[in-house]
C-alpha cells in the first residue's frame, strides 16, 4: 500500500537558542494513504469556501474568528479514524546534548526525524514523505535520512523524501495545525478559557484522553516524548 507522511518542526530554534521560551521542540508528522490525498484537500477547500477563510493554515493563525474554521478541521481528522494518523516526537531541550552528535546540532535534528519516522514504517508499504523546507548547512540531510530509513525497513519502500515550502502544500499546514496543538499542551502556553485551548479541548473530547504523552501503540494521535536520560 502507498502512504504519504507530511512532516513539520515546532521551536527548532531551541537547540541554539540561548534564551529558550519554551521546553520542548516538537517534530511532527501526518500520515494518509495516498488515495486518500485529493480527497482531503478537496475537503479542506470546501471547508476553506464554507467560512471564507484563505491563507496559509497555521495553529500561530488561529484566531477567534476563524475558530469555527480550525474547530471544522478538528472535526475532519477526527472523521478520517486510523485512516489518517498523525505522530509527533517531542524533545527536552534540557537534556539535549550536542556531544551525543559529534558537536553537530543539525546532525542531532535529524535524527530525532529518523526516530519520528522509522517505528512507523512498515513492512510491504511505499512511503512518500514531504517535509517543510528548511534551510540545512549540510544539504544531503534529507538523502542520508532516506538512506537510514531504507536500511533500516529492507521490507519497505521509502521512496522518495523531499522539501516542500509549506505554503504551497495543504496537508503539510495541516500538519503545523495538529504539532500546534501538541506543543501547547506539552508547553504549557495556553491561556485558560482561550480560543486555542477551546480547540484542544475539542480534539481531546473526540480522542477521549487529554494530550499528553502516549504509548507506543497509539494510532491516532501519537505523542512520544523521547527520554534522554537512558534508563529502562
């Protein structure tokens, strides 16, 4: 079967930051069949003429007059079940260590991409995988990560993985709307009785759980809060 994942970063700036504002940088990622793809975004249009709102789909662009826009795509992930997933990897900058990554932050990035990726990955499946262009100093980054993620799924296809200016790519903004929402909640950067935590605590009535970190074995909204200090 053919899936596409459409991947987006929260706070990356964190690893260098100097004067970090939040805890964690959150990497995420949605996955479709890609029969699936023209659908949704036909839905998402549709959705987009029902309340006149254009632009690029941003959790930073919700406000409260498009709060019945952002609620509708709630719903619309919801309405897909295990058809359309979405799983992120949130790391504590405080225990990040560049050493671990041959004093490379960069390097250190992508592999917390590859740890996103890989525990979904199946055997037997095609995987396109579209990430929000990023500007890298190393520019085989993404080569080298489809490169670990082949070696590491011989029984799958990763095919293609390429950078895409969000902009221009629906369901990567999508993507940037659901990551939104897991960084607030892990974050804590709500304002009670606020339009985003209005949001939030939609998803989580649909989900049944509030948002926090889940076990492995989660399907549709899967939060994997990465422990740095080893253990069991």
């Amino acid at each position: 079967m053919k899936f596409e994942v459409y991947c987006d970063e929260n706070h990356p700036e964190l690893f260098t930051s100097k004067a970090p504002k939040v805890r964690h940088m959150l990497i995420g990622s949605l996955w479709i069949p890609a029969s699936l793809r023209k659908e949704v975004k036909d839905k998402i249009w549709a959705l987009r003429e029902q309340h006149q709102v254009w632009g690029e789909i941003k959790w930073s662009k919700v406000s409260q007059g498009k709060i019945d826009f952002y609620a509708s795509l709630v719903d619309l992930f919801q309405g897909y079940g295990e058809e359309m997933r979405f799983r992120c990897i949130a790391i504590d900058h405080t225990l990040f260590d560049k050493r671990w990554h041959d004093e490379d932050n960069e390097l250190g990035f992508y592999k917390f991409y590859y740890q996103l990726l890989h525990h979904w990955i199946l055997d037997f499946n095609d995987y396109s995988i579209f990430c929000d262009m990023k500007t890298n100093r190393d520019l085989h980054r993404l080569s080298e990560l489809k490169k670990c993620l082949g070696n590491a799924n011989i029984s799958s296809n990763v095919t293609q993985i390429q950078a895409l200016p969000s902009r221009q790519v629906v369901l990567i903004q999508l993507c940037d709307f659901l990551l939104g929402m897991a960084s607030a909640r892990l974050n804590g950067t709500l304002k009670d009785g606020g339009v985003k935590e209005q949001l939030i605590q939609r998803l989580e009535r649909h989900l049944g759980r509030p948002l926090a970190p889940t076990y492995r074995d989660e399907n549709k909204f899967n939060i994997f809060k990465i422990d740095l200090r080893g253990g069991w």
